[in-house]
C-alpha cells in the first residue's frame, strides 16, 4: 500500500506517518496497563497488529492518518496520535502516550499538530470524546481550544464529545 502520509514536526516532536516497522513500539505502547486502561484494555501483538493495519489503512479515507510520536531531541518513540472515522462518521481525534511521557504537554503539542493538518486538508470539523473519568484526556481537549458539543454513547460507553472546527 502506498504511504499517502507526510511527517509532521511540533516544536519539540516529530510525528512519523505510522509503517509496518512500527509494530514494535505500538505493542509496547498497547501492553501498558495505564495506558490502555481507558482504551478497551492491554492488547495482544495479534491485536496491536490488527491495529496497526487499520492505522496504515486510514489515510484511504481522506483527512485521516496515523503517525508515530518521537521527541525530537533524542528520536525516542513516546506515543501515537492522528485521525480516524468515528462510528458516527465524524473525524476523531485519537492519542495516547506512554506513561513515562503524561503531563509533559506532548498530548497537546502532537493533538494540535495534527488538528492544524488534518483542517489543511479541507476537514471542516473533528471530534475528541472520553469517558468522564478519563479527566486527563478532557484536559488535553480543552486546551486545544475544543468545545464540549454533547454526550452520547460511542464505542459501548457513555461519552463526553467535544469538537474542534477548521
């Protein structure tokens, strides 16, 4: 499949459109119990697999992609954000971090990274939700500037939905 993706660069992060060599690093990410514990749970290496196919998938559908986070510094792998279709349709935000990596802003930083693509390439709006006990996933929402837009039930669970428009 042809790679559609480009790398992008945040102040401090560089975001590698996702490949099949980063297998690795997305089961380490995916095995962590703190990580996953708002994200359906520790996965298998089938499962970060699956996982990784449908990420390699996304750019198909335009205004979606995947990418690896690094730090720009020292080039460690630190997470994974991008875009998805939600089960509504909508485009979703998604992140998640290694746990050594929360509270040091990079959520944010990546988020708006791929906000600022993802609405360059013509994508109107784009959704973020969270259960409400997720509080640290909120945060990173708000300050990326999205609005609370409703709460509804998404992939089995009652979520909190904001969104960001280009």
């Amino acid at each position: 499949m042809p790679n559609l993706m480009t790398n992008l660069l945040a102040p401090r992060l560089v975001l590698e459109a996702f490949s099949p060599a980063h297998l690795g690093e997305l089961h380490a990410l995916n095995s962590e119990p703190a990580v996953m514990r708002f994200l359906d749970g520790v996965r298998t290496r089938e499962q970060s697999r699956a996982e990784l196919e449908r990420i390699l998938a996304a750019p198909l559908t335009p205004g979606c992609g995947g990418w690896a986070v690094r730090r720009r510094a020292d080039g460690v792998f630190i997470g994974r954000c991008g875009v998805k279709r939600a089960e509504t349709g909508e485009h979703e935000l998604l992140y998640a971090f290694k746990s050594a990596f929360w509270g040091q802003g990079y959520a944010t930083e990546s988020a708006a990274a791929v906000l600022r693509h993802t609405f360059s390439l013509g994508v109107a709006e784009v959704i973020a939700c969270a259960v409400a006990e997720n509080t640290a996933s909120l945060a990173v929402m708000q300050r990326l500037g999205m609005t609370f837009a409703r709460r509804a039930r998404m992939y089995g669970e009652e979520m909190l939905v904001y969104r960001a428009r280009g």
